[in-house]
C-alpha cells in the first residue's frame, strides 16, 4: 500500500526555491543575450531590422519549444537532472557562439543558445512539488522572479562589450551558467514526489496521459494570457535597446539602463503577483493587468506627430510625442502589470491541473515563450515596412485586448453556466417590477 505523501520540510522548501531562483536567473540572462550582444554583431554584419529581430527572437523559439518537452520529463524523471542538463547543454551552446561569423552561423548558433530559456517549465514542475497549493502562488512568483536576469544582462553586458567585445559576454555568460549548474546539482535534492514514487515502485506517467489536458479549451486561453504577459515582455525585453538607440538615439549603454527599468519591474514584482493571486484571486489580478496594460499600449502606440489647424489668423502647429521621462514612466508600469499577470497565470496551473503540471505549465510557457520569438519579428518587419518605430506597441494593444476580451466573455459564460439566473436578472428596477407583475398576473 502506497504510503502518504510527507510534505516537505521548511528547509527543504526554502532551497528548492532560492536555488532555482538563482539557477533561472543566470539561464535568463544567457537566453536574453542577443539584446546586447545583437546590436554589435548587426552593426558587423549591417542587418536590417528584420534579420536583427529575427536573430534577437531566435534563441526565444528553441527555449519556447523545449518547455513542452523538459516539463514532461522533469515530472516523469526529475526537475533536479534536467536542469542540471539544461544549464549545462546552455553554457557549452554559448561558448561555442563565439566561433559564428557569418549570419547564418549566428543563427544557428542563436537556436543552440536558447535550450537555457527551457529552465523555466523545469523549476516550475519542481518548484511546485514542495509547496501546498495555498502557497504555490507565491512560491512560484518567487521562481518567476528570475526573469531579472534579463536586467542583469542589459545592465552588466553592455560594459564588458565595451570594454572586451562581444565575445567576452558569451564566454562570461557561458562560464557562469556552467558554475551555476554544478553548484545547483551539489546542493538540490530530488522533489518530495519523485521520492515517493520511487519508494513506491511507480512508473513515470505516460507521454499520452501527460498530454491528455491540452484537449481543453482553457489550456489554450491560459496560453494567449502568457503570449501577453511574458511573450510581450520577452520581446520587448530583446527589442527595447534597439527601440531606444533608433527612436531616441541613445547609445546602447544608456538605452540598456534604461530598458532596465522595464525588465526589473516585470520581473521582481512576479513575487507580488503571485502573493496576490494567493490572496485576492488570480482571475481578479488578471482582469487589472490587462486593463491597465491595454492603456499603456494605446498610448505608447502613439507616433510622433505634427498637427497643422487651419485657425482665424493662421496656421496652428501642434507638436504630440512621448518624450523619454514619460515613455521611461509607462514601460516601467507596463512592465508592473505584466509581472502581476505571469504570477496569476501560473497560478491557474497547479490548481485545476495539479498532476499536470509539467505538461500544462510546458505548453503555457511554449505559447509564451513563441510570443517572444514572433513578437520581434513582427516588430521588425513592421519597422521596415510602416516605418513607425512606436508600430511595435500598436501590435502590441491589439494582443492584449483580444486576450481580455477573451477572459472576460468566458468568465461571464461560465457564471451563467453555473448560475443561469444572471440572464434574467437585470440592474434596471423598472424591469423587475414589471416582470414581478407579468408573473402575477400569470398566476
């Protein structure tokens, strides 16, 4: 007879989730590379900003893709050996990076880099196996929260690539990630539910019955929120110092500190994402990210514009633009937000998929992580086709404004599913009299 399942002690919680933290933050930082790295090597190789959103997006698609695959494994063998393996296939990919010379070389080089942004689904199957659910929330807004790396490598990049090349960056990425594996496989230990399994002779569950979930609809709703929430911060993570040296002329030491201040809120602030969804309801916070997200957009989809009016004694010229102070202000608040919703997103997983963590919270973070591989594409091709550069925020607002339409309409119709007088109840008094009366007379 199969013996209950012990939870985890607060010790052995509390190094499950810094140590992977840490491990997911240096895996971040590698896999958001080419936002600095890019700018030098397009300078080098005189890319349009096409091939330079492609070359910035591409690690994003092979760490999108991998999430499906290492979230099944790491519940089938582990989340403990597959990031170990992770991390270390990463650090050998960006170290190898620094032979390419040519674009196409980069590119592959690039699709090589990006299996260190499949860390993510892996602590997220192992994160949350030593947590009850009524902490998950927060124990994976913590996790989440590694999404810093992003800042650290736009933060510390740009100084060794001016001072080394971009070379150096790779190889001091590489090595680090690599000391990160070992130090992470010496002092983790195996997850409180593969133990058991173990002790209990029981074999991992099968591939088919792992991807049963992805029938539903919701898997798939849940999969736009995160394109939003973290395909959008992804790409604008990569897109933003370009956007800065072009829109503003910077150079790309002062544009990464400043796209700083949009990765740091929309990462550090997951931790509060996740302490709310705890506490006030997952759904309620992503009803306030989208809302306050779509506004941002709208306005930083608002191009730099001359207005002429026809007045009495003349023309009148008007002069509309997002000037740095306040285009710095609402990044900082539409990275906020997006950090609240990737907290509540996740949230929703080990809830209503709770043996399905892996594969669930795999194919969510795939849509996400796709989002940060077509996103800068997008806004590149627009680049080269309008000519606007606020373009890639008009795309942007239309994004988030389908996914809230879609939460919204399906909410309401599952409140009428389970509670069908709501379409027969109005706010309107005069109705209800009305209706009281018709069915008086009924009577």
């Amino acid at each position: 007879m199969n013996q209950p399942l012990a939870p985890a002690s607060a010790g052995q919680q509390q190094r499950a989730l810094w140590l992977s933290t840490f491990a997911f933050t240096v895996c971040f930082a590698v896999w958001m590379i080419f936002s600095i790295i890019g700018i030098q090597i397009s300078e080098q190789l005189g890319l349009t900003d096409t091939q330079f959103g492609l070359l910035i997006a591409t690690p994003v698609l092979t760490g999108s893709v991998s999430r499906v695959f290492l979230g099944i494994w790491s519940d089938q063998f582990g989340g403990r050996k597959v990031m170990v393996l992770v991390m270390l296939c990463g650090a050998v990919a960006t170290w190898m990076l620094t032979y390419a010379h040519t674009y196409p070389q980069f590119l592959f080089a690039a699709l090589c880099v990006g299996i260190a942004g499949g860390n993510f689904s892996v602590g997220v199957a192992y994160v949350s196996r030593f947590f009850p659910a009524s902490r998950q929330g927060t124990a994976l807004g913590i996790f989440g929260a590694g999404n810093i790396g992003s800042a650290v490598t736009k933060l510390l990049a740009p100084l060794v690539m001016v001072a080394a090349g971009w070379t150096m960056v790779a190889k001091v990425w590489a090595v680090a990630l690599a000391v990160t594996a070992v130090l992470f496989f010496l002092f983790s230990k195996e997850d409180p539910s593969l133990e058991q399994r173990r002790r209990d002779g029981v074999k991992p569950v099968p591939f088919s019955e792992q991807m049963a979930p992805l029938r539903n609809l919701q898997v798939w709703r849940f999969s736009l929120y995160y394109f939003f929430v973290f395909g959008g911060f992804v790409a604008l993570a990569l897109w933003l110092p370009h956007y800065l040296v072009g829109a503003y002329g910077m150079d790309v030491g002062t544009a990464g500190m400043l796209a700083a201040c949009y990765s740091i809120p929309a990462s550090l602030f997951r931790v509060v994402g996740g302490w709310m969804s705890d506490r006030m309801g997952a759904r309620r916070v992503m009803y306030w990210t989208f809302s306050v997200s779509a506004i941002c957009t709208f306005l930083l989809a608002y191009p730099d514009t001359e207005y002429v009016v026809k007045g009495i004694h003349g023309p009148i010229h008007f002069h509309l633009a997002i000037g740095v102070v306040m285009f710095t202000v609402l990044v900082f608040v539409l990275g906020f937000f997006m950090s609240l919703g990737k907290a509540a997103v996740y949230k929703h997983i080990p809830v209503y998929y709770p043996r399905h963590v892996g594969a669930v919270g795999g194919v969510v973070g795939m849509i996400g992580g796709l989002g940060g591989f077509i996103l800068p594409i997008v806004f590149g091709a627009l680049n080269d086709v309008l000519g606007i550069w606020s373009s890639c925020f008009m795309l942007l607002f239309v994004v988030v404004s389908a996914a809230l339409a879609w939460m919204h309409f399906a909410i309401r119709r599952m409140e009428r599913r389970h509670f069908p007088q709501i379409d027969r109840e109005t706010d309107l008094p005069e109705a209800i009299d009305a209706a009281a009366a018709e069915r008086a007379r009924g009577t």
